[in-house]
C-alpha cells in the first residue's frame, strides 16, 4: 500500500524537489505557523500554571475571567495547527519513504496526537469550570487540576514536538 501511495504522489514529489522555493515556502509555512500555534499555547499554559489554584477554587469570576482569557487564544491556536498539518502533509507528500521510514517522525506524529487529546481535555475542563455552579465544589476542584495537569502537558508536548521536528530535519 505505501508503494503505491507514493506512486500516486510521484508527481507531487518530483514538482516539489524541481521547485525549491516551494520546498522553502512550505516548510516556512509549517514552521510558522507551529511557531504561532505553540508560541501561543505555552504562553496560554504558562499563565494557567501561575494562577493561584485557591483563586480559581473560591471565585466564579477569577474562573471565568481565567478561562475566558485562556480559551480566548485557542481559536488562534486551532487554526495554527491545522495550517501546520495541512503544510506537514504536504512535506509528507513529497518524501514519503524517508519520512514514513523515520522513528523519529512517528515519535513527532504520537506527540502531535497525545497534544490534541490533551486540547480535548483541556476544553473539558474549561467548559465543565464555566458551567459549574457555586455548589459544585467537587467537579470544580477536578476541572482545575484537569487544566492544569493539562497545561502541563501540553508544555512538555510543544517542547518535545519542536525538538523532534529539528531532529527529524536534520536527519
């Protein structure tokens, strides 16, 4: 089945290697935008990791003030990753075998992955803090440390992807 998928994207590849400033503009593309969609998100983290938990534990407002501040950049951040995907796939599809072949590109591919479960997480929880009432004590102490422990996460999951984004380009 890989044989053919690459038969079938042949052309693709061969336009791709006859045209290097095309190489040059996708590749900047994907770096960008996983520069804006990254630089963003560890910023987002780093700001839920230093909100004082007892703050988001006792006050509606600091919740949905945090929250809201937070969830306010994914939409940037989604669009960022997807034009990095977009642009990835297209790096893809011009060396197939190389990168198909590479540990070190399924590393990168398993972290993206584990990285958009973890942003599924992490929109849960932001939801359930924003839903929850003042009753709620329970739910709202897990939803806080479901955000962060996923902050976290998702700190430790851009750095590694960037790393083995560097290794893989220049293996």
């Amino acid at each position: 089945m890989l044989a053919s998928l690459e038969l079938w994207l042949q052309p693709w590849a061969g336009y791709v290697a006859d045209h290097q400033a095309l190489a040059v503009t996708i590749l900047a593309i994907h770096v960008l935008a996983m520069f804006t969609a990254g630089g963003l998100a560890v910023t987002t983290d780093r700001r839920m990791l230093a909100v004082n938990p007892s703050a988001l534990l006792a006050d509606a407002s600091v919740r949905r003030a945090t929250v809201g501040e937070v969830g306010g950049t994914h939409a940037v951040v989604i669009a960022a990753l997807a034009l990095t995907i977009s642009s990835g796939l297209l790096l893809l599809g011009a060396d197939l075998a190389t990168f198909t072949a590479s540990r070190v590109y399924w590393a990168k591919m398993t972290s993206l992955g584990v990285l958009l479960l973890n942003g599924l997480r992490l929109r849960r929880a932001e939801g359930q803090l924003l839903r929850a009432g003042e009753q709620q004590d329970r739910l709202i102490a897990r939803s806080v440390r479901a955000l962060r422990q996923s902050a976290g996460v998702s700190l430790a999951l851009w750095f590694i992807i960037v790393l083995l984004g560097v290794i893989l380009g220049n293996s």
